[in-house]
C-alpha cells in the first residue's frame, strides 16, 4: 500500500539538507552533490569525520553534531558505512534520505540493502535509493543530485530507474530547453518506488505529466493501484520488451523478468501511455504539460505538398488515427482555393500556396467541429512564406483551442517558423511519419 | 527497356544551357533558375521573346536565335507553349530538355505531355519532367533548379518524385552539410524514369548511394530490370503504403493504386532497402557512402549504462539483429575490467568507467572476428571523458575496419565527441532504439 505520500515532500521541499560524505576531493561525488547545493544556497550542511570545513563551510564529524533539525540527508560514502550512519540519521529524527551510494543489492549485497532499509523503517525514514543519483527540483534551484547542472523550470516530472539514462537525458533536455517539475533517480528503490512517487505527483501543482523510465517493478499490484487514480497522464518507457532485453536488464538491475505482455496488459487496463522512445516519453510529455492534447482521432490534415500528405495519410493510416472526411467543409474551400487543391483530406492546397490561402483555410475550419486536431504541413517553396504561416497557424490555435501539431520540413528556411510554433507551444515533428506515431500515442488510450 | 543511359548525361554535365522562359521578374521560376545557373557560372543562354537582357545578359526571342549548339534547355513557360518550343528544340538539336511547367497530366492534361513527349521523341530529345523542379549537381556547381541553394557535393543521389519533398530535404541536408552527388525532381516522369536515372547513376563515378523518394511506378517491370543487377545500394522510401496513403496519392499525382505488397515484394527480391521514413533514407545511403555498412548481423554493444544497453538489446532483438555470444572474449575482458561488468553482451562496463576502460574493451576486440559490427553506447556520468571515448573509438574503427557505430546520449557533453565521430564517418544516433531499426535495415536484405 502506498504510505502517505506528504512525507515525500521531504526529499522535494526540505528546509535543511545534510550531505554526508561531502567532500573537498572532485573525484568524489560528496564533492559534486554539496557543490551543487551550495550553489544553489541551499541551507545545507557537510558531514565528513575527516575535515574540518569544506568548501568554506564547516564540516561536523556526524549528522549528531549538528544543532539545527535535518529534513532531508544525503548518504555518499561506502557502503558498508551506511547502516551506522542510518541509525545516526534515525537519532536525528531526520525525516528522509537519499542513498547516493552504490554496492548494495545491485552488486548482490541484498542483506546490507535489507538492513538498511529495516534500521531507516524503525525509524519512520524514507529511503531514496540506494544506487541512485539524487533528485533535481529547478522550481525552488535544488540540484541535490551529482549532475552538474540544473533544467529549466516546467511541467515534467521525469522518473528514471536508470542514473546513467537519467544524466543523458537531463543533459539533453537542458540543451533543448525542456522544463522540468523535478527529476528523481529512483536507483534500487530499497523503499520508496514508482507508486509512491506516483502518488506524490498526482498531488504536485507544477508537475502536468509524468514520465517514467522502468526496468522492473517489484510490487506490481501497489503501482496500479497508485496509478489507476492518478489524473495525470503517465507516459512510461519500459525497457525489457524482449527476451534480449530482460536478459540485459536482469545483468543490469537484477530485476526478475516479468512477462513484458502482462506490463503491457496492465498499462492499457490503467491508461497509462506506453512509448518506446525516449524523445517520445518527452514530446508527449511536453504535449500535455501544454494542455493541448486531442479528445479524439479525428485528424485533419492542412498540407503545401503532396509527398509528405501522403505519408502523413500513411503515417495515419498505420498508426488508427482517422483521416476525417471534409464534406462538412468543401464547398467553402471551393470558394476560397484554387482549382487544383486536393477537395479531399489531406487539404493539399498547393506547392505555390502564400500565406493567405493557408489563412483562407484555417477561416474556413475556425467554426467547424468535425476534427480533433489539425496537422499543418509546410515544405519552403517558391512562394512559401513559413514565418507567416507559423504566425496564422498559431493565430488559429489561439482563437479556437484546436489541437494543433506542426511538420515544418526543411533546414534554416524554416528555422524561424519552428522557434514561433515552439514558443507558442505547438510542438513541430521532424517528419509526418513520425507526426503520427507521436499523436496516435496521445489519442489512442 | 532502358535506354542507353549516356544520353543522360546531357541533363548532369552539359556544356551548354538554355534557360527558355528566363525572366527578370523575381515572382517567376524563370528568374530563378536562370539567376542560380549565372551565379554559379555556367554557359547558360537566356531565350525570352518579351526581353533583350535578363540579369544583364543578351535574351533570345527563340532558341533558334542562338548560335551555340545547345545541349540542355531547360523551360519554364505556360504548358500549352511547350509543344512549340520543344519543336524548336528539336530543330535546334538540343539533346535534353527540363520541363518545369506544370499543367500537364498532373492536373488532367493528358493529351498535352503526350503530344510533348511525342514531338521530342521524334527528334531523340529526352525529356525529364514535365512538372518538376529540376536538377543540381553539387561537383560541378550546377544548380539546374528554382531551389535557390546548392547542397555540399558527397555520395548520396537523391531522385525524388515529389519536388516539394525534394526541397525540404535539400534544405535540410544543407543545414546538416550531407553531402549529395545529385538531386533529380522527376516530375511527371514522362520520358526519363526512376529507372533511367537508376543505369545512369550506377555508372557515375561520385555516386556511392541512390535514394529514391517515389509515389508510383509506370512500369514496373522496367524499374526492376535496372535495379536488378545495380551494384550500388537503392534505398527507397515508397509512400502509399496504406489504402488512406493512396488515396491521397491519387489525388497528388494521378498515381494508379497498386498493391503494396507488390512493391514490397519486389523491393525485397531485387534487394533494395525500403525505409518508412524520410530521415532513415539519407542516415542509410550516408552509411553506404562511408563504405562500411555491417555484412552479417551479429552485433556487439559496448556501454558505460545499464539502461540504455538493455534499450539496445530490446531494438537489437525486435529488428532481427542478433544479440552475439560472447565466450571467445569473456576471458580476455575478465582480466582487464572491473569485477562489476555485466559479463555478457551487451558489454556492460559500468557507470565510472574512463576513457582508458573502453580502451581495453577495443584492444581486446581489436583481433576477435565473432561480430559485424559494434554498437558503442556512452551517457555522461561523472567519470566520463565523452571526447576521448570517441576518439579511441574511432582509432578502433580505423585500426580494424569494423563497422562502428556511436550512441552517445545527451546534449552540451557530447557534442564535441558527435562532432569527432561524424568528421570520422561513424554516425550517431541519438538513441538505442533508433539505432536499431537504421542498422537492421542495412544488415538484413
């Protein structure tokens, strides 16, 4: 059962921060975990027997030396040491910790694990970890993790059971400028796991969706349970799909290969959205964190080209998203298109098409209700004016709230057009292909 | 039947040009074409009876007028002018003609491209287009086209059946500096085919790689006669693979419905490579050109991260790829790696790994012969040196001529070890599941 997630907030929100095992060696990730905080001026405090100040600050012998209350602490040290400093933490009433360090199940020391975990639940302490890399919260600049930087602020949390992942795709969205609520690596979840997480989520105002990166579960019922109610979409990775896959994930984590179908089965039960990507995890993350996803697979498609109409019609096809009939709209595009459009979905409305016969289009669709989502497309011809375009589709996603999606083809003369829809939200795919692959994730359920 | 394909050499290589509808009117496809051949410095002819100069050259009321012999001509007029102008081409002995204009079958006009390609037929004219966008040859500086840049000159050509596709790929070829060997717009394909193109480019010398971007074929018996015995790689990205995808094709190009199942039949006999996507066409032939693609399908994956390699393992093993043993190298990696590593492939050599563990992963791979390729993972943890990984990895992929490819993860950290794998010809791919589905096309024919 999951236990009452506010006690979570500790590990989110703490006022006070120990990190034991805080160094002045840069080999140590003691060193980069204070570094990273007293940057951010958390009020936080070194533990380490063998120093008398770190970094400038003061280092205590033990988390008992220190006067003020501790709400969250912060283990980096070997892990044979961890059980005693545990039981310190338990005396110091501090409320929750992150075990940074590794060497305990995942290198087949389950008994320390077990031991560690049982002294923390004597003690009503939550475990994060252990074999984990820390949590980020860029909301309140709290990098209590040993990445060295820091997201921007936004509406994904992102939950990875792998650090490793996690560092890459941090890296990867701070490059794109991708927002995050909080990141958390869960390392071997000795207590606190994905449905707890789960659960403190649902609850979290900044977070809009969440995404998980798993490899196993070890308590199957206590996840769905978590997840049945939450309202947030959950957009999951699981690795280990194939037999391959479980046979590496099992080297990798010593998870038990569970069935991948019987993941499967309880995802769709539960409405929880299964990727295999880890761009898709986020891109239909992003999607919901702008409150923009399609109530259902009625698609329409708005296109200057024929070839990517077609794949898109493809793409859509394939993937069970509808290619909407138009009738309810072509008589009133006869009258503002010219001869040659398509008079069917996709609205092929020419390679010489300007501006403002895109604009005559979406006039035409601003009252009508027959299509969930739009899927504008745009390749730079002679006559294309893609920044205008940019501007008269988000116009139109404006006024009626329509989900909108762009595929704006090309390299530098549409890089302006890709940076208006962006900033307005619309989220622009590479190819039509893979336009489909993304929105049939969001509307089938 | 093919015909002798070194006519067509006239459209890639000609000495002389006619630009017929050359215009100083920057709103017209003339101005366009004729401005990219002057700027680029080709003996191009202006042929405009409403003009004495255009871009301050002399123009000519009628081909006829010029008193150099011509080798291509390329026009941009109204299409029902175009029978009188390809009669004086013929006259004039012009050897290949560029149709541009549209107005043919494309938009019902049956009758007319007949009569066209009749009258060139009768004075040995090969036509390419009507319809089209037109040809660049980046080696020579030729820009044949309205498309206003010229791509770096490389391996790939690139034949595509829509123009508007066509653009969207050289712009982003351009911004990605993919370098290609030429780019056909086939138009309507009224004379000059996909199978033309095929006998020609097998034969040319700086062509190491032919995508073909196509709707339809004609003749499909044709099509396969010239691809069956090309030694070059064809990788083609066929659209209408869906009864919606051919609907919308029908409307695009008149294109005749044929069963996909029969190209797809025919692709897989004759060995062409068949992509769902436009990116994994250029990612393809890019690999051919570099002249290492994988010849069997044993892969081996070497990672600093659990997650990404059991990633890896699920794509490897859903895409065909075989997941290889291992034991011929146990031993010698027991010796020179840390007791943690996942003893198995993927070769899991665990998070804190430096530069110096791949290392002495490679040398011991250096003389083993029981894989086709290797797949190196990296995400950027603490101990990571991004840059100095791929610089080793690249000394093993010239040391040993082993099909290499990189899955570095992440964003700012890696990009100078992405850079380094790319001026060396290793492509990179921006996850594991990706990497899967680009090498197995190439592994499995």
């Amino acid at each position: 059962m999951v236990k009452n997630c506010m006690e979570l907030e500790n590990f989110f929100n703490p006022r006070t921060i120990a990190v034991i095992g805080a160094s002045h060696s840069k080999e140590k990730v003691g060193h980069d975990i204070f570094y990273n905080l007293l940057k951010e001026k958390k009020r936080v405090y070194a533990v380490n027997p063998n120093a008398t100040s770190i970094l400038g600050e003061p280092s205590f012998a033990s988390v008992l030396d220190i006067k003020a209350e501790i709400d969250l602490a912060i283990i980096a040290i070997p892990a044979k040491l961890v059980p005693k400093v545990i039981e310190e933490c338990g005396q110091k009433a501090v409320k929750a910790v992150i075990i940074i360090s590794s060497g305990f199940s995942e290198a087949g020391n389950k008994a320390l694990e077990k031991e560690v975990i049982e002294t923390a639940q004597k003690h009503n302490i939550r475990i994060l970890g252990p074999n984990c890399l820390g949590v980020i919260v860029p909301r309140i600049n709290m990098n209590a993790s040993f990445f060295s930087k820091t997201p921007e602020k936004g509406g994904i949390t992102f939950i990875s059971q792998s650090g490793a992942l996690g560092v890459a795709m941090l890296d990867w969205a701070i490059k794109h400028q991708l927002g995050l609520s909080a990141f958390v690596s869960m390392g071997n979840a000795g207590d606190v796991d994905f449905a707890d997480m789960i659960k403190y989520f649902e609850k979290d105002a900044d977070t809009k969706a969440i995404c998980l990166y798993m490899e196993s579960l070890k308590d199957g019922r206590k996840f769905l349970e978590a997840t049945k109610d939450c309202k947030k979409p959950i957009i999951v990775l699981k690795a280990g799909r194939t037999e391959g896959g479980q046979k590496a994930a099992a080297t990798h984590t010593a998870a038990l290969a569970t069935e991948d179908r019987v993941y499967d089965g309880a995802f769709r039960q539960y409405r929880l959205i299964r990727v295999n990507t880890l761009y898709q995890l986020f891109e239909i993350a992003q999607y919901f964190v702008y409150g923009h996803a399609p109530k259902g697979k009625r698609g329409l498609i708005v296109t200057n080209a024929g070839g990517p109409g077609v794949l898109a019609s493809d793409g859509f096809e394939r993937e069970g998203i509808e290619i909407v009939k138009i009738d309810e709209a072509k008589e009133e595009l006869n009258k503002v298109l010219p001869q040659q459009w398509s008079k069917s979905n996709p609205v092929d409305i020419v390679g010489d098409a300007t501006p403002d016969r895109y604009k005559a289009v979406f006039d035409v669709l601003k009252n009508k209700k027959f299509f969930d989502f739009v899927l504008c497309i745009l390749t730079p011809q002679a006559m294309t004016e893609p920044k205008d375009v940019a501007e008269l589709f988000v116009k139109f996603y404006r006024e009626t709230g329509v989900p909108c999606f762009g595929c704006f083809m090309g390299g530098d003369s549409i890089s302006t057009a890709k940076r208006i829809l962006r900033d307005n939200h619309i989220t622009n795919f590479v190819e039509p292909d893979y336009a489909a692959k993304v929105i049939s994730k969001m509307v089938k359920k």
